[in-house]
C-alpha cells in the first residue's frame, strides 16, 4: 500500500511539519486493518509522513478531548482521573498557541493552585508542555522567568491561583486553568482576576479538573458562553488494565468514586452532619510530627457473621493547638479476636496512648479481648450515655471550625460522614462512631480537652 502526497488536506487544522503530506488518506488507511499490518505500514513511511501522522492531535486525540465546536468563552473539561485532563490541556495549549494571527497582542496563562503545581505538572510533568509539544513545534522554557516562548514567538507565563495579585496586569488570549475546584477562593480568582483579564484574540479559556463539591465551579459551568465535556476514568482505551484494576479495588463501592472516576458533582444530604466541602477545605497531606496525644478508638460490631455491621477503628491524634488529625481507618469486618489484633496494630503503629473502646453492647468481653491479644495494652472503656446525635454534634462543629484534619483520603469514611442521615439512617455508623468517640477522647472530655478549651 502506498501514501498520497501533494493532495490539498481537507481542513486547515491538520498542517504540521509537512504541508504536502495528506494526513486523511493516511489516517483512513490505518483504521480498518491490524496492529501487524500497521505495523509493517508505519515502515514504509517518510520521515515527514511519520512526523506529521505521530504529531497531530486532532487526528488522535479522544472525541472527549477534542474542543468543543460552535461560539463559546469557557470550556470546563471535568472528568475523573486518569482520563488525560493534564494532557489534553497541553496539547489543547500548543494548538492554539500554533495560531499566532489568533493571539494577537495577548499572551497564554498557565494558572494552578500553586506555582510549583504550574510548573512541575502543567509544563514539566510527564503530560505538560514541554512532554507533549509536536516535534514542529517546541516552545522554548524559561523556568526563572516561568516564561514559555514557541517558535512562532507566542508567549506562555505561568501564575499561582494562591496569589491571585501576581495575575493581574497581563491581557489573556488564552488560559489554561488546572484543578479550579481546589484552588482558594476560587470564584474571587476567577471573575474579580482572571475572566476581565482574558480579552485578546481568540479570548478563551479551558478548566481541566476532577470535581469537588464546589458551587462555585457549578456556578461557572451554568453561567452563558461556558460548554462542558465529561468523561470517566474507563472512557481511556490508553489506561494501562492494571491501572484500571488499581482504581476498581481503590474506589469500588464508594460514592466518592463517583467524583473520581466519573467526574461528577456529589449530591448533598442536607441532614449530615459533615460536608465534603469542609473535609476538602481542611484536608492535609501530613501530620505534625509533634502530636501530644494519639488514641486508636473502637466501634466494635454487636455480631461477627456475614451481615454484621462492621468494627469502626479510627486512629486520631491531637497537636498542642488542639488540632485533631485522622489518621488511619483500620475499620473492617471479623471476628472479636481479629478487630482486637487490628486495633491494636494500629496503637503499635502509631505509638498510640491508648485504645477506646466502646462497650455498650460487649460489655467487659471487648477489653478483655483486647487485653488477650496485648496484655499491656492500654484499654479505656467508653459507654454511651447519650444518642448518636448528641455525641457527634460538637465533633461536627469542630471540623467545620476547622480543628479537624484528614491526612490523605479515607472514602469509605467520608461517605459515611457525608450520608449518614441521622434521622433516616437504620444503618449504624461504625465509622463515624469510632471517628466521634476519638476526638471526644482528645478535645472534648473535661479531662482531655487541654488547649482546645480555649477555642470553645
């Protein structure tokens, strides 16, 4: 099989290093046949045929990837990970930096939450600019100045939507937003800097992100002149399987696997006692390394079968500013002797001060288990003298006071904590329970409650 040339393209968009290459016919002849017979195709191209067919992204890029046609100033790209948010923001980029004649006057904004995420994921990372530009066209790379310049002389700089100051002055053709959702005060960013900036020549922007509750996100999606693209994790044919196996067993059975993997906005339930808004807002990466006090708390299950409820096991510590830190979710489903050895694992683990146990329905067979797995283990008893929402109240006000911080992620947590209806839910809430019995351990008990007290 042989390739056409000097056949005129039939869009404008597809002319990359070779204009006389006619990447239709190319294309058309690749898609019916094997991965063997391409293969052998491939062999017999020119150099100027292989560079133009590996380089065009209109040509490869998924329909989700592509832009959306029609008149529009803001496309939000919102999907789950995995799907190449990162790389179809860059590529999207070089395409329309190629179009000196449409950004005029203006320069191309890379903005991120930080200046360290604009550089080393939008323009270093392996998905950025520099790891994606065509080999026509590669810009070249400031990092000091945070400066971007490509052959045809258009012009990148790279901002931090945490100093949303340093935005103001420049005059946008083009932005590139990433991760909008989890940037500070993203809506005075975005409508009091960044929209009044973007103002020259083709004057658009694109928003790649995976989802966190944010109206004012939904806000931006709803507002005329914005479009919106979706797509899931499992819409990549490119996803390595044992990646997607890795984000089934991560995800699967969750809810936040929903905003994940799917992209989408999870629903609200107006009568929990937590929001993920405020889980996000105060979320870090680590603890302090200076914990005064670090407790291992037990919900344990009434039954030990295939339909019991399962151990609730949180371990939780507290720094001397009376910040309360989540550490680890041990909860599962066992026999007494197994949730017994798993939270005490947990104490080892953590140097913990203590394990708190929950006694209500176990009686003295829950230490006494405890203490068979640890005979040195230090077991407090606890026992509920009031309701569900009597003890988790004043730990709900707390963390949305900001005095409660989850290092890293626990889903299956933060679904509870975010569903449990207190008035509906027949569903105990083990844990939510071993969450609430923790800190009431650390901050609230008279006892206990040390510096916070100066914040109540």
């Amino acid at each position: 099989m042989t390739f056409l040339h000097n056949s005129p393209t039939s869009s404008p968009n597809l002319w990359r290093t070779n204009p006389t290459v006619n990447l239709p016919a190319i294309i058309e002849q690749l898609k019916p046949i094997t991965q063997a017979k391409v293969d052998r195709m491939l062999e017999v191209l020119t150099i100027e045929e292989m560079i133009t067919l590996l380089s065009d992204w209109d040509s490869w890029c998924l329909p989700y990837q592509r832009q959306p046609p029609g008149e529009w100033r803001r496309w939000v790209f919102r999907a789950g990970r995995g799907t190449g948010k990162t790389y179809t923001g860059a590529r999207t980029t070089h395409e329309v930096a190629r179009h000196r004649r449409n950004i005029k006057t203006g320069e191309i904004g890379l903005i991120a939450r930080t200046h360290s995420d604009a550089r080393f994921t939008m323009v270093e990372g392996p998905s950025g600019i520099l790891a994606t530009a065509p080999p026509d066209f590669i810009p070249t790379w400031e990092p000091g100045n945070g400066l971007l310049i490509w052959p045809n002389k258009v012009r990148a700089r790279i901002y931090s939507a945490d100093k949303p100051e340093s935005i103001r002055g420049p005059n946008f053709a083009w932005v590139w937003a990433d991760e909008p959702a989890h940037w500070p005060d993203f809506s005075k960013t975005w409508w009091a800097v960044i929209e009044p900036a973007i103002r020259v020549g083709v004057a658009r922007s694109m928003l790649t992100t995976t989802p966190v509750p944010s109206s004012d996100l939904k806000e931006l999606e709803e507002k005329p002149g914005s479009v919106v693209s979706r797509a899931s994790t499992f819409d990549n044919p490119f996803l390595p399987e044992s990646v997607r196996d890795m984000f089934r067993e991560h995800y699967a059975g969750t809810r936040i696997g929903r905003q994940e993997l799917e992209g989408d906005y999870l629903p609200t339930n107006e009568r929990a006692l937590w929001s993920l808004e405020t889980i996000e807002a105060y979320r870090v990466n680590k603890a302090p390394a200076d914990l005064v006090r670090v407790v291992v708390a037990v919900d344990p299950a009434v039954t030990a079968h295939e339909d019991s409820d399962e151990t609730g096991i949180i371990v939780a510590g507290i720094d001397n500013l009376g910040h309360c830190y989540i550490l680890e979710d041990r909860t599962m489903k066992g026999a007494p002797v197994e949730w017994a050895r798993a939270a005490v694992a947990c104490s080892i683990r953590h140097s913990a001060d203590s394990i708190v146990a929950e006694v209500n329905n176990g009686g003295d067979l829950v230490t006494s288990t405890i203490r068979a797995v640890d005979p040195r283990a230090n077991v407090r008893a606890v026992r509920a003298s009031r309701g569900k929402v009597t003890r988790a109240e004043p730990v709900s006000a707390l963390a949305e006071r900001g005095l409660i911080h989850h290092v890293g992620e626990f889903r299956k947590l933060e679904d509870q904590l975010t569903q449990w209806d207190p008035v509906h839910s027949r569903k105990s809430p083990d844990r939510l329970d071993a969450l609430v019995w923790a800190i009431h351990d650390l901050a609230l008990s008279e006892k206990r409650a040390g510096p916070l007290r100066a914040y109540m």
